[in-house]
C-alpha cells in the first residue's frame, strides 16, 4: 500500500531544495492569473512611459474637492480590490487544490489520518496556504515600487524592477511570519487588533486631508497611504487567521454549515461549493462585498464616458487587472474541481468557434441627411482643386513670393495631436495677430497619420466651424484645451471588458457592437469643447470636408494616412479624388464606402489611428462589381481591414511628395497666361510636424538566441520606422532637388522646415526639450507643460512668426 506520496517521488522527499522548487513551480502554475497581472501591472507601471505618466497624472489634482475626493476614493477601492481579490480568489484555489488532493491520496491509501497527511505534505500545505498572502503583498508592492520610481528616478530601479519585488516580497514574508506568531499571544494581539482599527479609520481620514490640502500631489504621502494599507492588510489577515484557529474549535458554526436548505445557509452553500471551511465566514462576506463595489466602478466605467474619465486611467487599470484576474481563478478554481482544464477548451473554442466581428468601421446613411448617395463620386481632382485654390487668390498678382503651405504631421497618439494642433493653432494665431493674411488662407494641404491625423483633423474642423467668427488669436488655446482631456480611459474600459470577454464563448453574446475604436471615437465626439473656435467632432462628417466639382473650397486638402491589412497598401481618406496614376495606385478609402454611406470625421481620423492593441483594425465592406454582366459572378461584399498609417508611412510623406510631383506637373504645362504668372510666384514650403526623438538609433548587439529565434521580427519592426525615414528623406531631397530647378517646373522656390517637438539635431543650441514625452491618448499635466514651454520655445517655429508667414510684397 502505497503511503499517500501521490504528486511526489521518494527521491524528491530526499533532495528538500529539488522539492521547494517543484513546489514553487507549480504554484506558480496553479496561481497563474494573479501573477500575471501583478507581472503585467509592474511592466506597465515601471517599463512603459506611458503607464508613468498614468501614474504621474494621479498625483495631479484639479477641480472641486468633492471631485477630488470621488476620485482618490475610488482609487483606494481599485487598490483594496485588487489585493483582496488576488489574495482571496488565489485562498480559494488553493483550498480546492488542497481538497481534491485530499481525495486522491485517501483513494490511494484509505487509512492514512488527517494528522499523517499533514505531516508527509507539510511542505505542500505550507505553499498552498501561504503562496496567496504573498501574492496580495506582491499587489502593494508593485503600487510601492511604481511610485518610488517617481521618487527617486534611478536608473538600477527601473531596469530590475523584479529582482527589488522578489527581495521585497520575501523580507514580507518573514515580517508575516512573525505576525502569525504575535497574533497568537494575548498581549500582542490584542496591540494589534488596536494597530489595525486605528490604522483602518486612518485611512478615509488621509483621503479627506490629501484632497483638501493637496497632498495628493506629493508622491511621498501617496507612499505613506499605501504603507498603511499593507500595515491593515498584513494585520487583518494574520488576526483573523488567529480568529479562524479558536472559531474552529467551536462545533456550533460546523452544525450551521452542514444545515442545508434555510436562507441564512445560503452562503454556506457556496462557501461548501469551494470548499472553503466554515469559520472563513467572515472573509468570504467581505470578499463579495468588496467585490461587489469594485465590480459597480468597473462596470461603470465601461458603460459611462462620464464615470471612466472621472475614474481615471490608474485606478481603471488596476480594476480592470482584478475583474480579468478573478475571471482567471474561477476558471482555475473550476478546473482544480472538476479536474478538466476549462483553460485549454475556453482557448480551443474561442480560436475555433465564430466570434461575432465588432469591428466594423461606423457609417451613417448620406440620404438621412438629404445628402445626394453619390457625393463622394463628385469630389475633385488635384488638378481642379488647384487651378481653383490658385485662381481664387488674386493677391498673389500684387506679391513677388506667395507661400504655399504643406502640412505633414507624424504619428504618436495625444501627445502628437496635442502637438500638432498647438503648433497651427499658433501659426494661424500669429498671422491673425499681425493683422495680414492668415496662415490658413495659404495652407494647402494638411497630411496626417495616427495622432497627428487627429491633430490636423482637429484644426481643419476649426477652420470648417468658424464660420463667420472674427478673427481672434484663440486657435492655439481651442486646439490645446480640447486635445488635453483623458480619450484613454473609456477606450481602455471597452478594451479591457466587452473586447475581452468576446473571445469567450457564450459571454461574447452578451457583447455590444461597439468596441474600443467606437469608444475612443465617442471619447473625442463627447469631450469638452467649449473654446472660442470649436472642433465640433460631435456633429461633424466626412462628406462636410470634400472638395466638389464646380465649387470653390475655401479649405486645404486633407490626407489621413492609413494602412490595409492584407497586403500592406497605404491607404488615404482624402478630401480630393485620388487618381491612381497620379498617386501610385493609392487605395481611395472614401471609394469603398457603399452607395448611400458616409462616416463621420472622428472616424476617419481614428481610422489612420488604429495601432493595435488599443485600437483594433476597422473593417470597411465594399461591393466588387459582376464581370461583363455574368451572372455567375454577382455582386459581392469585400471586407477591408485597416489599420494605423505609421505601418507604412507614420508622416504621410508619401501621398505629399505624389501631390507636389501632380502640382508641378500642372505649373510646368499650363496654358492660362493669368494662371501660369501666378503659379511662377508660389513658393512651397512643406512644414514637418514630428514628436519623436531624432537622430540615429545605436546599433547594439544582438545574441546568440535572439538573432536564432527572433532576427525575422526584429527586421520587420525595424522596417516599419525604416520605411518611415526613407518616404522622409526621399521626401527631403526630392524638395532640395527642386530648390536649384523650381523655376524650370513653374514656381518660385521650395523648401523644407521641420518643427521637431524633441531637440533638433541641427541646431546647436536646440538642447532643453529632451523629454521624455508619453505617447498616449492621455497626457499628464506635467508633460503637457513641457509641450507648452517648447510651444514656446522652438526655435524653427519662433523663426517662421518672426519671419512672418504671410507673401512677399
């Protein structure tokens, strides 16, 4: 008869270090969900500048107290819930384990006792039943670390954030074994006990202090509101645990949990389901309490724009970890029951069985606006639009220089919108100021991708609303206080809820049609927008932006830059028609819409912004016409995906050079005498918009392994910026080409001027905007202001204002 050595070998019970490890690895299996979203949450607090500057606009406080206080408050419920629910859902893993492990070692030897079990698996017990408080450590220490990295900034911090977590969590487990040991002595546990109440009333007393005096700002007392958590979290665990031990001895509440039948055992009934031993009554009702809030501010925050934004990204994230890492241990605690990997199915199925495609690009019927279905056919080409913009400016007659404006905007989220709007909000402001010819009257065109797309997006739509306003230097402020507001939240909640749980089966039914695109579409749409010029994304389409034939347009081209999934094709939302001859065969995106169907301008502008993971690709469905009226082949649908332009042009210099190369074409053969004059005055002046690091990239070495294994990724990611420097340069010196042989193809002169937000490495003194600068669709205060100094301060900027932008008398 064997003695019950059922998951381990005689040899492993003589080596103890081989069995501590075996042991250790499999908890670490058994525990995976949990931590995986402590491992995740550490990444993303301390490796990403992106969730930095989460963190740091936490420290950030503005508004009314009331507001101030909702949101700090929900911020201390985002941490309790995420270490009481790892902590608890990790216990009841572990008892199930513990349970059925039980089961198969009583099968195989019926007659060992309770007490023989404990002794040959008290390593086993020990790792079951300690492993969970320490993951609810490593919970508060992931939030110490990520804030101490704020503190102190070091070099060594940021690059071994795990080693520090590992050293932390095991000087926290010695410190909870001497807890366990005092909270067993009467003296000592009664001081505890005392500790722990005070300790608890402490805290909605700081989070009244910190957001009435603003200490919420100083990321020490921060520290110190976390350290009081770990205080009560350590001291409740370890007290009731000793609660647990004299509970256990009394036979009435094991009389109340075999009683079946009666209401007030209703919760017994559950607790029995998990196996969970009586006296854990009191942990049980405070893990569905606290559950049961965390859960209202999640849910929240997915179905409110209102609610996600006055949440804030930190604390959703932290919410969103837990409810994702509960669902991981239920489905581990269902496992661990029933003895079947519900894991492997649930990714069998969901990889093999449809999911409904919530992805869908957002159209609108044109004839519901009294709109013609086939307007978008009716837009020009570049050679009208032109002739046009050119002929409908005769002060050009009584000039010598007259600028044409090229607009190119990098890609990089909010931090480039907000960037790129604030850099034409204060060009446009400077030539109101001056009191000559705006700067918008000589911009020709405006090319974007990602968020520099959003940014000229939101500029054109300015220039589309003002409509008879009078002119006042308020661009620059309107662009910036719309660009500045949280869009990351409520596309994080969509991300981090419905988009996850529609790879679910049976769940994924439940699921809207509106995913994190729609909701990072919604977030522009809904923002506040009360500067003097509106952006007015909330009631603002596409088919308002187009040039028509036979009509003059007052308003620059506009080129969004995207990118096809399947083959790669860049793609362009344009408000001209492309012809694709003159552009290489560029995919026409607004040609794929279906007769009748336009999209609104928020769409097109997160459309060249769909950089996954956070934006999905937007599938767009177009009719493939029957071949020669065959019957065989009938009309049919095409689904396109596409997603950020950056894959293949993040400037859009690209599209811009095909255009200057179409416009130079038109002034090297025109015939009208008036229009060929006019056209030998222009000066193209191309502005690049960029806000990314420049300068070259430092070749460092690759190993063995990574070259073996991961050599095709890393060239194909490095093509992708590649590909980005060469449409640039191409760009850069096709222009410098033309400055020796402008008057050859017509024009004036050409040039190139690029408005960097970081330093320009041409510029010798151009050395104070070192960042960094989070790409995000969320900025804090602190690097908005940073962006605001080099508002101010760029030098290529302060010397096109002083130069002045208006022509040349």
């Amino acid at each position: 008869m064997q003695t019950g050595k059922v998951f381990f070998s005689d040899s492993l019970q003589k080596y103890p270090l081989i069995r501590f490890l075996a042991n250790l690895l499999r908890c670490f299996w058994l525990f995976f969900p949990s931590l995986l979203f402590v491992v995740l949450a550490l990444v993303c607090f301390t490796q990403l500048s992106q969730g930095k500057d989460i963190l740091i606009s936490f420290t950030e406080t503005s508004g009314t107290f009331g507001g101030i206080l909702l949101s700090k408050f929900i911020f201390a419920v985002a941490i309790i819930f995420w270490v009481y629910v790892s902590w608890y859902a990790s216990r009841m893993v572990a008892y199930i384990k513990e349970f059925r492990h039980r089961e198969s070692v009583s099968e195989l030897n019926p007659g060992l006792s309770t007490a023989g079990y404990d002794a040959i698996f008290a390593m086993e017990l020990r790792f079951l039943h300690r492993f969970p408080r320490i993951i609810g450590y490593a919970c508060i220490l992931v939030v110490l670390l990520s804030l101490t990295i704020l503190l102190i900034n070091k070099k060594w911090i940021i690059q071994q954030p795990f080693p520090i977590l590992i050293i932390a969590v095991f000087i926290l487990w010695l410190a909870d074994r001497q807890m366990i040991r005092l909270s067993s002595y009467g003296k000592q546990g009664v001081l505890l006990k005392i500790i722990l109440w005070l300790s608890a009333f402490l805290l909605p007393f700081l989070l009244i202090l910190y957001s009435a005096t603003g200490l919420f700002r100083k990321v020490p007392y921060i520290i110190v509101l976390v350290v009081i958590m770990l205080v009560v979290y350590m001291l409740y665990i370890n007290l009731r645990r000793h609660r647990m031990d004299v509970l256990a001895k009394t036979s009435s509440i094991r009389a109340a949990y075999e009683i079946t039948g009666s209401w007030d055992t209703f919760m017994y009934k559950w607790m029995r389901f998990y196996h969970l031993p009586p006296e854990e009554k009191g942990y049980f009702i405070a893990f569905n309490c606290i559950c049961a809030i965390g859960l209202a501010a999640y849910s929240s925050a997915i179905f409110s724009l209102a609610a996600s934004t006055r949440i804030g990204p930190f604390p959703f994230v932290l919410l969103a970890f837990t409810v994702l890492m509960g669902f991981g241990n239920i489905i581990t605690a269902l496992s661990c029951k029933y003895r079947i990997s519900l894991h492997f199915f649930i990714f069998v199925f969901a990889a093999l069985l449809p999911t409904p495609d919530h992805h869908k690009v957002r159209t609108e019927s044109l004839s519901a606006r009294n709109l013609p279905p086939n307007i978008y056919k009716d837009r020009q080409d570049i050679k009208e639009y032109f002739n046009n913009w050119v002929a409908s400016r005769p002060e050009i007659d009584s000039c010598s220089n007259y600028p044409l404006y090229i607009v190119l905007a990098n890609g990089g989220a909010s931090r480039s919108a907000y960037w790129v709007a604030s850099v034409l909000g204060k060009l446009e402001d400077a030539s109101i100021q001056k009191g000559g010819l705006r700067f918008s009257k000589q911009l020709f065109c405006l090319s974007g991708t990602s968020g520099g797309g959003v940014g000229i997006t939101g500029f054109y739509s300015m220039l589309l609303h003002q409509g008879d306003k009078p002119a006042t230097p308020s661009f620059e402020n309107s662009a910036r206080n719309f660009l500045r507001q949280d869009y990351l939240t409520f596309t994080l909640a969509r991300m981090l809820g419905p988009d996850f749980f529609n790879y679910i089966p049976v769940l994924n039914l439940l699921v809207s049609d509106e995913d994190r695109a729609d909701a990072l579409e919604e977030a522009f749409e809904n923002a506040k927008d009360e500067g003097s010029y509106s952006v007015g994304f909330d009631a603002t389409y596409f088919d308002q932006c187009i040039t028509r034939k036979g009509h003059r347009s007052d308003l620059p081209i506009l080129f969004i830059n995207t990118t096809r999934v399947k083959d790669g094709n860049p793609g362009i939302i344009s408000s001209i028609v492309l012809a694709p001859d003159l552009f290489n065969r560029r995919i026409d995106v607004i040609d794929l819409l279906q007769p009748d169907k336009t999209i609104r301008l928020s769409t097109a502008a997160i459309l060249g912004a769909r950089f996954p993971f956070i934006s999905p690709a937007g599938r767009i469905d177009s009719y493939k016409p029957r071949v020669a009226d065959n019957e065989k082949n009938p009309d049919s649908l095409r689904s396109h995906y596409f997603v950020d332009g950056g894959y293949f042009d993040n400037s859009g210099a690209g599209v811009v050079q095909e255009m200057m190369r179409a416009i130079l074409q038109i002034t090297a053969s025109a015939k009208d005498s008036l229009l060929k004059k006019r056209f030998s005055k222009l000066s193209i002046v191309v502005l690049h918009i960029t806000n990314s690091p420049q300068g070259s990239i430092p070749l460092k070495p690759i190993g063995p392994f990574v070259n073996d294994l991961l050599a095709p990724l890393l060239t194909i990611t490095g093509a992708f910026d590649m590909q980005t420097t060469v449409n640039d340069r191409r760009l850069m010196t096709y222009i410098k080409d033309l400055q020796g042989r402008a008057t050859q193809f017509g024009i004036k002169s050409a040039n190139y001027n690029p408005i960097h937000l970081y330093n320009d490495p041409e510029i010798a003194g151009d050395t104070l905007s070192n960042g960094p600068f989070a790409m995000n669709w969320f900025i804090s205060d602190s690097v908005r202001h940073q962006m605001d100094r080099r508002l101010q301060q760029q030098p290529r900027l302060l010397n096109i204002i002083q130069q002045g932008t208006g022509p040349v008398k």
